[in-house]
C-alpha cells in the first residue's frame, strides 16, 4: 500500500513539473490595420410622364434631367 501511494506521489510531482507555462502578451507596437475600400453606387430613380415634364420646366430645382 506504502508502494503504490510513493508511486502515485511521484507520478502525480512529475506531471506537475511537466506543464508548460502559456503567457499572454500585449505587442509593443499597435496593430495597424489598411484597408482599401472602392464602393461604387448607383441611384435610377423611376417618375411618370407628369413628374418628368414638371421637371424639365423647373430643372434648375434638381440639375438637368436626362431624357430617355
């Protein structure tokens, strides 16, 4: 019995010695982080035949309007 409890102690004080120790560290330079962002968008936007004609007669309200 006094065998097996020397053999558990000293199993158990030799995994203990065999961890590895994990540390955690912040950098010393702070992290940069580029990016290089296109971002294209196109707006149509859709008015009947009455809307067109009241913006052609007042098309310095909104800029000229194109005409299909």
């Amino acid at each position: 019995m006094k065998t097996l409890k020397l053999i558990m102690m000293m199993t158990m004080a030799s995994l203990l010695t065999a961890c590895l120790r994990v540390e955690v560290a912040t950098p010393d330079k702070p992290i940069n982080i580029n990016m290089n962002v296109k971002i294209e968008h196109e707006i149509q936007i859709k008015a009947d035949r009455q809307v067109e004609e009241l913006l052609k007669e007042n098309s310095d309200l909104f800029g000229e309007v194109k005409a299909k």
